[in-house]
C-alpha cells in the first residue's frame, strides 16, 4: 500500500493528481507545513528535504514531484509518453523545464510578492519577470498542441496542472488568465476531469493550518532566523 504525504500546495497536487487519475489506493499523510510538521524526523526520515510531497510504497520511498510522477509513471506505466527516444527526450525536457524553473520561479515568485518583508522591489522584478518568461514558455506550447507533449494527456499536464491552479496567486491577480489562454484552457479541462475533483478534495481531509503567523513563518522561512541578530 502507498503511503502519500500531502499538504494542500502545488507539489503535492500534481503527485494527487497522478494517484487519482491511475487510481492507484493510497494511504492519506498530511503534513501540515505550517504547524512545523515537515521538520519532525518521522518525516525528514522518509524526505531529507523536509517538504512535501513524499511517497513510501512497501518499502521503496521517493521524494520530489518529479521523482515520484517518474516513479509512478513507471511503475503504472498510464499517462506516459510512447517509449522512443524523440518521445522519452520531450517529455524529460518539459517535467524537467516544469521541475526547476515553472516551480522554483513561481515558489519564489509567491514568496517576495506575499511573504517577504521590504524592501522587495528588486526580487519581486526577478521573480515576476522569470514566472511570466517561464508561464509564457508553457503557453507557447500549448498555442501548438493540445497538451504538453501534444495530443495525448501525461504527466507532464499533471505537472503543469500543480502549478496552473495557482497562476493568479503567482502572477499577481487573475488578469494573469488573458496573456495566458492556453495554459486556462488546459486548467479547465483537467479541472473538469473527476481525478482532478478527487484530488483537489484531499484538503478537506484535515485541518490545515491556514494563517500564515509567526509560527508559521518559523516553520517555512527558517532563513529568518539568521537576520534576528
Ligand atoms: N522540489 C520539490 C519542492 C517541494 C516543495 O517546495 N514543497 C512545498 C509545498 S509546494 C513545501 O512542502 N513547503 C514547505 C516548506 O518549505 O517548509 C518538489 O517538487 O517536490
């Protein structure tokens, strides 16, 4: 049986949507990120990272989104490309173009525009700048193709999928929609499917912390600590 830690946020929701749509049964995890519960060793035992998502499956554990959308991709073999090399090379370039830049940049992006404190003038020009570079980049795509990789669905709009939901939030208000079409486009649709409906209700599963107080703060900026003097 799969164990799926979970905190209702982007990383978490693409690796929701993959247990759904395989509809692989797993055990629900919560990790409340802003009680702090990333950091009890029960958990940094199974991710060093100290974030979530994670994955234990009998006795194979796997961190990161990325890894574990492979893990599971393979391991289901749904929802991935054909096995060539020109097919298996697209979908490399574009998880890994949504791991370590669609991510970071939007992970960053929210940070400087809601959370950290001024002067911020200058982050928030580098990070804005860089979320739209790399949203106009997944938009681009999707002017040519249905979906990522083209006319099939995969994990690769899974991935995207994590972090569309939240493109307002990242780019700064909802008009973000209009110079982003496609990337909407693709949103509703995954929307509508009844895994994304499924996966999106596991924040109903627990009570989440919400407020993003002093504690908080401490669990998710532990940076912070060393400007207190
Ligand atoms: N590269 C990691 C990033 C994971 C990540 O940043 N997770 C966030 C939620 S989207 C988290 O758990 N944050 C808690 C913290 O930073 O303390 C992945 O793709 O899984």
């Amino acid at each position: 049986m799969i164990t799926f830690y979970y905190h209702p946020s982007p990383n978490p929701a693409k690796v929701a949507l993959y247990l759904e749509e395989a509809e692989l049964p797993y055990e629900f995890a919560p990790v409340d990120t802003r009680q702090g519960d990333q950091h009890a060793p029960a958990f940094t035992a199974i991710n060093p990272n100290a974030k979530t998502p994670a994955l234990v499956d009998g006795d194979i554990t796997v961190f990161d989104s990325t890894a574990i959308l492979l893990y599971l991709a393979e391991k289901t073999g749904k929802f991935m490309p054909k096995n060539t090399p020109a097919e298996r090379a697209t979908m490399y370039s574009w998880l890994m173009f949504v791991a370590t830049g669609i991510g970071p940049y939007s992970g960053q992006c929210v940070h400087f525009r809601h959370f950290a404190p001024e002067p911020k003038t200058y982050a928030v020009n580098r990070y804005d700048f860089e979320a739209w570079r790399h949203w106009n980049l997944v938009e681009a795509q999707l002017a040519k193709h249905r979906y990522m990789l083209g006319d099939a669905y995969t994990l690769v709009d899974m991935a995207v999928w994590g972090w569309a939901r939240v493109v307002p939030f990242v780019l700064g208000g909802a008009e973000a929609w209009e110079k982003l079409p496609n990337v909407k486009r693709l949103l509703d649709e995954v929307n509508a499917r009844p895994a994304a409906q499924r996966a999106e209700a596991l924040k109903t599963r627990h009570a989440f912390k919400t407020e993003m107080d002093d504690a908080a703060r401490k669990a998710m900026f532990p940076q912070n600590a060393r400007l207190a003097g």
